[in-house]
C-alpha cells in the first residue's frame, strides 16, 4: 500500500496540513478514498486509513470532507449526500415525505452532470462484486438505515421505497421506455407518490 | 448476411421441413433470431427474417415457437412469456392483479436458473446500446403494452409497477441489499402489492 504525497517527499508526507487550501491535497485524498473503499468496502474503510494512504493528517480529511460519508458521496461523484436528504424529509410534514422524496430524487437525476455518475455506479456495480458490496454498505448504512430510523420506518420498507425509485430512474434515464421517459416530473410525482408514502408513512 | 443451413448446402435450405423435430433446426432458429435480434432489434426483426437466416421455412418457426415474441423468449432464456403474464392476470379478479402479479414474479426470479438469464440481459443492456433498443421494444410492445390494454390501464402505470418489481429483483439478487434480500416471498407479497395494485387497479 502505497502513501502518496504531492512530491512523493517524506517531508511532504509528514507535514501534511501545510497547504490546506491546495486543490491538490483535495483531490489526493479522494485518489485514495477511491482506492480505499475499491479495496474494502465502505464498512472497513476508515478516515484514519483514507488519510494514511493519502499522505495527509486524518484532521484534514474531516476538514474537507463531513466524514467518511462525504469522502464516499465526493470520490463517487455522487449528487446528493445522505444529510441532504435526512434535512429534506425532516423539513416537511410527515404526510408529504413520500412527494418530497420522489421530487427530489427525480429533480437530481434529471440534470446529466448529476445523473451520470450515478449511472456509472449502478454499471460498475452490475458486473463488479466488490463494488456491490461497497454500493451495499453504503446504501443500507449510510443512506437508507439512517433514512428509515428518522422516520421511524422498517427498513425494508425503505428499501422497497428505493427499489420503486432506483427502478423508476433505470426505466426513464437506461431502458427508456416510453411514456415513462419523457413523461413530465410533476406527472410522475403524482403517480409515485402514494407508492412511496405508502412505504415511509407512519408504521402500521 | 449469411444463411445458416445445417451443412450448407443449398438443397438443406431449400428443403428445410425435413426434419422438423430435429433439436438441430430449433438450435439453429434460435441462433439466427440471436443475431437477427442483436442486429435489427426487436421491432424491425421478423419471423421471416430470422428463418431466411437460419435457413428454414418461417412455417417451421411457427411450429416451434408462438411467433416472433416466443422466438424472442426463447433466444434470451427468459423464464416467463408475455401469454403466460396474460393469462396469469386474466385468471383472477380485478381486485386480486397486483398480489397476482408480485407473487409470480417473485416465484420465478426466485429459481437461479430462471434468475440468471434475465440478470444477464439486464446486464448487458446497462452497456450495449442495441441490447437496450431490443429490450426497450420487446418489454414495451409485446409484454407491458399488452398487460396495460388487458387491464385497460395506462401504459405509464404499468412502466411503473414494473419500475417496482424490476427495483426489487435488483435490490434482493443484485444490490442484496438487507433485510429486502432474505424476506419471505409472502411477506414481500404483502408489502409490495398495496404499490401495484395502486398502479393496475381499475383506472380513474
């Protein structure tokens, strides 16, 4: 396992936070979050050990990144972290969770830049075990375990919400069936939403 | 583009009814309709075409297989045929489509055997651009598109509820995302039918 640092120095590797604000100590530390979750897991991978092969203190990973969660959302290219998500339902009337969620996730994944990565993921993940697992963790822990226990929801029911929502994007954005593809947001938000408010209501 | 006959000859592709219970013809349809597919997509293939190709008479296609979506079926290994979907749906009451149509999907995706090759094609269409036409034209014409106007449903709630249930297969046999992956089919039955019903239930 290698520790990069930006001239490869041992001075360079010991006095990390010397340039705080380098673009290039950014983006170090993302080549080796990409590495590290690559070479185990989200679970496994830690702060600690992204700044450690990054050549970097793990203070200035926090200091860029909100935790091993941003580093995972920012090496993916991912276009929506889980906080985002967690303030975006915490915001609204429990009632309208459901609307707010098929909106959000279909506002974000209608921009290309946003979409793209995305789908990049969901390629990789198709053919490649490691990333399954990787994609897995970070789903069931990071995002869609912490959804469900703000709400107060069973997670497979969060997870059959995401499945209808994860299928929704494949159809619309990779299979391109028609009228689903090119059906009008607003449109599909009305005929999602009691799908999904039916899984994140109140638990029965 | 090459006629396949068994050894070539023209006389074989002439006489092509000869041996009609030969596993040799059927093999050799279903290699022609592979290619047949794979080069004009679902839509612009033909049973004539894919008999000029395997070097029989389209009679004798026919006589092995329901047509071009039987054909299809049968080149990618699916599990289930659109006929099998209608009749499956026809047999029971209204109110009942949804539970019908989850708990027959589950079943079948349920069996490895049946499971792989649907898994296959989804993940080649994640990267082959024709595969994607070929299943986007065989999904929305002959299997979705009929449902839809067997149920008198719009054809956008049917891309829906199979949005749903192709979520689902990915997030319990590809994702294996927990405790989705390891629930009961019956108690999955429960939780998803509310959301298909909701969307094949009698039109508003």
């Amino acid at each position: 396992m290698s520790e990069l640092s930006t001239d490869g120095s041992p001075e360079a590797r010991r006095r990390p936070g010397r340039r705080p604000g380098s673009a290039d100590t950014r983006g170090q530390i993302l080549a080796a979050a990409r590495e590290t979750f690559a070479e185990k897991g989200f679970d496994k991978a830690t702060v600690r050990g992204i700044a450690r092969r990054a050549g970097v203190d793990p203070a200035l990973v926090h200091h860029y990144f909100s935790g091993k969660e941003g580093v995972f959302v920012e090496a993916m290219n991912l276009p929506i972290t889980p906080d985002v998500v967690l303030s975006a339902i915490t915001a609204v009337p429990r009632e309208e969770v459901g609307e707010r969620l098929v909106r959000l996730i279909l506002t974000i994944v209608a921009e290309e830049e946003a979409r793209q990565p995305v789908l990049a993921l969901v390629r990789t993940a198709m053919t490649n075990e490691q990333m399954v697992a990787t994609i897995r963790e970070f789903l069931g822990q990071a995002l869609l375990g912490r959804v469900a226990e703000a709400l107060d929801v069973p997670p497979v029911r969060m997870e059959a919400a995401f499945a209808q929502m994860f299928g929704v994007v494949l159809v619309r954005y990779v299979l391109k069936l028609e009228p689903l593809a090119s059906t009008d947001i607003e449109d599909l938000v009305k005929l999602l939403t009691p799908a999904i408010q039916g899984y994140v209501g109140p638990s029965r």
